[in-house]
C-alpha cells in the first residue's frame, strides 16, 4: 500500500503541501492583520476580505497555483480543526493512556489469522484495518501510532504493498508473520527480518513447493517463539521434503521455541531440542498415508526432549500395525504439564500414558475415540492425578461413553464415538463398569456421582458398590410414554428401573452408608409421546423407590435430601401444571426425607445437571492459537 494515505479534514483535501511552499494567495491576505487579530470577529472579517478577492486571483492561476493554493487553505483549515480537536476530552488522555488504550484494542487475536489452526482459507482481504483506520482518525493519533512500531509487527501477507508497509513502520520490533508457502519472496523476507521474527504462522497453499527449506533461514541466536505450519485448504500437503522423519529445523540443535504446531504433521517430527517449548499441537491427516508420524519412538523422542511442556495435544494420531512403546522405554518426564488432550485416536495409543511420568495437578482429555465395537478394548493406564479424584459423571448412549472424573486442580476426561460401521450395539458397558474401571481409578474416594444410563440403568448397583464414601448421587433419565402391542399405555419405564436399582444397592444392600443427597433429573416428552400439562406423573415414583428411601431411613443412614429437575428439551404444548403435579406425585417420600424440592421447569435444554465444570476451562491453553469448540476444548455439557 506504499506510503500512508493523508489524513482527511472538514474539507476533504488530501494534504500535499509542502512547508517550504509560497502559494499565490498569501500575496491576497494581509498576514499583519491576522496575525494581530485580538479577537474571533476580527478573524472572520478578515477571511471574508479575502474571500471576495481569492475568486478574481484564482482566474488567473494555472492549474498547479490553483492546486498549490487548494493545499494551502486545506492546511489552514486542518489547523483550525487541530484545535478545536483540543479541546476535545479525548485529546486530554496523556499519550500514554492513549498507547495503552490502542494496545488493548489492537491485541484483538480476531485481527490475526495466524492464532487460528483450522481455517479453511487465508482470505485475500486487507485484514488489520483498525490500525490503519486508527492513523486517520486525527494528526495526534496518527503521530502516536507511526512512533509505536510494535503495533505494526504483526501482519498477514494479504496484499504485498500493505504487508511491505507493516515490515517499514515495524522498525526493529519483533515480528509475527502469517505468510503462504507459495508467496514468491518468502525466502527473502525471511532473510531479511529471521533476526527479529518472534512468530511465524506457514500456510501451505502450494503442494509442489518443498517446506523444509523455508525453514532453514533463521540466524543463530533467533528469538523465534511461536511456529505454526498448517494446511489451509485440507488437501494442499507439500512434498518433495524426501519423507525426512527427524529433520533439524533451523539447521539448530537447540531451538527457543514455546509453542510448535505441526496441523497437519507432514511425514516429519524435528530432531530439535526445545527446553522451553510450553504448547505443543500435533495432527495427523487421514488423507495422505506418508504424511503420518510413522513410528511411536519418533513422537516419544521429540516429547522426551520437550521437558518444559504445558500443553499438549495429538490428534488423529495412528500407529503403524503392531507399533508399540517397548517396554524398555525410559518414562518421559513432563514435571509441568498441565493440560494433555488425545483427540480422536485410537484406545491403542492410550499405551503412552504408561510412559509419561505426569504430575498430580494434570487434565487429561482423551476424547472422541473412535471404533470401540468391544468395550473391553478400552483400557485405560492408572494415573497418579486419578488418587485424589472426588467427582464422577458417567453417561452411557448404546455405544457412547462419556466419563469426566475431576477434583479442583486434576481430571480425566473419555468420551467414545459411535463406530462408523455400527448397525446395532450387541455389547454391554457393565463388565466394563465392573472391573476395568474400578482398576483404573479409585471409586472408594469417590464422594459425587451423577449418571445418565439411557438403556443400561441396571449397571447402577455394581458401581454403587465400588463407592463407600458417595455423598451425592444424581441420576438422570427419560420420562415417557409407551404403547404395548396391546395397546396399553405404560408410562415412566425408565424410572421403574431406576427405582428397581437404588433399591437393590441402597435399600436391600446398604451401599454407599454415607450418601445423604439424591437428585433426579428428569427429561420429559411433553407434546410428543402423548403426555401433557395434565398427566399426574404418579409413576415417577414407584413404590420401589419408597421402600429403598423407606429402608435407608430405617437403618439410620438416611437421604436427608431428594431433589427433582424437570428438563424439557423438545417442547410442544404447555407445562403450567407440571411442577405441582411432580410434587404430588413424590408425596408418599417426604415421611422419610428431611427435604423434598422440585425445582422450575427447565425448558428447550437438554441437561442441567450434567454441566462441565469450570476446572476445565484451563488459562494459558489459547495464548497462541484458538482451541476448536467441542473438539480441542471441552463441551459446555458431559452428555455423549
């Protein structure tokens, strides 16, 4: 965009003039007079002489006096405006406020494409316009800005002359540079500015363009923090790097890079040693069977000298058949990871975790995995951060597994996909629930659990009897209306078996001595299975489920509290009688609880109670890209 376009005043001139310039007109004004102006009725007589002669002048002026004097009042005028512009509240701000003010607006991460790992395209638009808008707002913003070259190193290769335009005003600031691998002086401007370039964000937009040389011109030392290679177009992969698995990046063996993102990894993992690396993204493609890690070692080598790790994320990772972590291997240590998420791996992969020596305050996500057709496949290592777990939810679909178990400062997270080939669930979760998860984590220091077992509500005993020290139970289920072949209409099924489970486990077996609150949530299909605003729900609570409360109370171990969320996620008719009618029908328990509370009617929501919960929010995962909803960071919910 070369030079910067002038600034624009009340009369719409651009501002050309030149200080050393003797314009035409000057010879009309009797400067002395309005110099010794005392006062603004003066000026305006003044300028009103002048106006009746500037008319006769101008009509003997050639085209480049007429400009020259277009100029000079343009810039009388600008003048004037600078002062009223004075008096304005906002020019009160000392520059320094105004700086921090601008700094705050332009770290807009928006502003940025490189901060996204997943964009389909890098758009061919003039992006970081606010700067440039900023510059045209008056003369001491403009001033402030053009003297701030750190607000000009951060730019996107959108449209040469702009991006020329950035690198000038950026001075020696350190730079953040998003460019494609096809930009035609890639090289030279690497050259040039590698010395000062703090990030850099390759797009690949030309396959046939080898990538590995563009990154070998960095000089030694280089404060490079952030590199991001991703593939814009999904299908764009380069080639010619000859299948290199362990290159050097930066011909250095020792880079000061905190944050490498390789989206997708391109058949390579570098051979560098990254002491200070805290953010580390990994993604494998399916599309292309060479540009895969190939080989665990390679993946446990470049982790094992990533020692400052914080934040790690592999995704779609594959192993090669029969690829396993010898036992041999040394345990990778990551003393300060904080947050580890594997995302749509298979359970294989799993088997690295019995290699990382993790610390105790540590989330582990390992989400969306894929094929379980067996859940006795699934098996999951026992971590040191599961000793201290106190909160457990467990949703089951069929074949959908969704499984957080967290404290403050530590979780686990396992939710399975739905099998691409999978016509129907022949398998059962309860041998699962029975004893592989009781060998993976401690269910005996567990003290809140909430379930949501659609179809396999009978697992509920086996797991209460894992948990001695339950304070809190919640249970969720579906409340509707069947029609037997017969034509008789059955309501609440799912709650008869719910009723039927906490009796065996709480009534008959005394599990869980210590659980004093019970909390139903309840889904209703009013308007759609043929209940309505006038149905007495009576059959949601069974006489099974008073005998258990009944039996508890009896034995000294009684639910002090029971708690009743209606939720209503597909809504079709009205719900003014719904809250009254549940409360009457739960009347035959309060004999044997010390509180009975049905709470308002949640409606069009799917959940209430199986919200995720604030700890997983990690700070610091999104310093240097944005994280991809309900896949890099966790749902707003723990329903599968």
């Amino acid at each position: 965009m070369g030079a910067p376009r002038s600034e624009k005043y009340g009369l719409g001139f651009r501002c050309n003039y030149h200080h050393d310039q003797v314009h035409p007109f000057l010879d009309l004004m009797d400067v002395g007079s309005l110099t010794m102006a005392s006062s603004a009725a003066d000026v305006v007589t003044i300028i009103k002489s002048l106006e009746s002669g500037l008319s006769e002048a101008c009509r003997m002026m050639s085209i480049e006096d007429l400009r020259s004097t277009a100029s000079a009042l343009h810039k009388l005028s600008a003048n004037v405006y600078s002062k009223i512009n004075c008096h304005t509240k906002i020019h009160r701000l000392p520059d320094e406020l105004l700086y921090l003010i601008f700094k705050n607006l332009l770290a807009m991460e928006e502003d940025y494409y490189g901060y996204e790992l997943f964009n389909e395209a890098m758009e061919e638009v003039e992006i970081l316009n606010v700067l440039i808008h900023l510059t045209h707002v008056c003369r001491k913003w403009r001033d402030l800005l053009l003297d701030a070259p750190s607000f000009w190193a951060c730019t996107v290769y959108a449209h040469p002359e702009q991006f020329n335009t950035y690198l000038e005003r950026s001075g020696s600031a350190p730079l953040s540079l998003a460019l494609k691998n096809n930009v035609s002086n890639i090289q030279d401007v690497l050259v040039e500015h590698g010395w000062r370039l703090r990030r850099l964000d390759l797009s690949i937009a030309e396959e046939n363009l080898p990538l590995l040389p563009l990154l070998s011109f960095l000089p030694s030392p280089c404060i490079l923090e952030c590199l991001t290679v991703t593939d814009a177009y999904r299908d764009m992969l380069p080639i010619g790097d000859d299948h290199m698995t362990t290159p050097l990046l930066f011909g250095q063996s020792s880079l000061p890079l905190k944050a490498l993102a390789l989206v997708p990894v391109l058949g390579w993992l570098p051979a560098n040693s990254f002491p200070s690396l805290t953010h580390l993204y990994l993604q494998e493609t399916q599309e292309r069977e060479d540009m895969r890690i190939g080989n665990v070692r390679f993946l446990i080598a470049l982790l094992s000298r990533s020692p400052a790790l914080q934040f790690l994320t592999l995704s779609c990772i594959s192993l090669d058949a029969g690829d396993r972590v010898l036992p041999s291997t040394p345990p990778i240590k990551l003393a300060r990871l904080r947050s580890l998420n594997i995302l749509g791996c298979r359970a294989e992969l799993f088997e690295i975790l019995s290699y990382m020596s993790l610390p105790s305050d540590t989330f582990v996500r390992l989400s969306h995995v894929p094929n379980i057709d067996d859940p006795a496949t699934l098996q999951i290592p026992r971590l040191s951060l599961m000793e201290d777990i106190r909160a457990l939810d467990i949703a089951l679909a069929y074949e959908k597994l969704q499984l957080v178990a967290d404290g403050p400062s530590r979780g686990l997270w396992l939710n399975t996909q739905r099998p691409i080939m999978s016509t129907h669930w022949q398998s059962s979760w309860r041998p699962w629930m029975s004893d592989i998860l009781p060998a993976s984590m401690p269910l005996s220091r567990v003290v809140n659990l909430r379930v949501s077992f659609d179809h396999d509500i009978d697992i509920i005993p086996a797991l209460l009897s894992h948990m001695p020290q339950l304070l809190e139970l919640g249970i969720r289920f579906i409340y509707d209306r069947k029609w037997r072949n017969t034509g008789e209409v059955v309501d609440g099924e799912h709650a008869a078996t719910v009723a039927r489970a906490l009796h065996e486990s709480l009534g008959e077996k005394g599990a869980c001595p210590q659980l004093c609150a019970l909390h139903f949530e309840v889904q209703l299909d009013i308007g759609i299975t043929g209940m309505n605003d006038r149905s007495n729900y009576t059959a949601m609570c069974p006489p099974t489920l008073v005998h258990a409360l009944e039996a508890r109370a009896e034995s000294g171990h009684p639910v002090r509290r029971l708690t009743i969320q209606p939720v209503l996620e597909h809504y079709g008719g009205t719900c003014m009688r719904v809250v009254p009618n549940i409360c009457h029908a739960f009347a035959p328990v309060k004999p044997f609880v010390e509180d009975c509370i049905v709470h308002q009617l949640e409606g069009h929501k799917r959940t209430v109670m199986f919200k995720t919960r604030d700890c997983w929010d990690i700070d610091g995962a999104e310093t240097y890209w944005n994280l991809y909803p309900d896949y890099d960071k966790a749902p707003r919910d723990s329903l599968p």
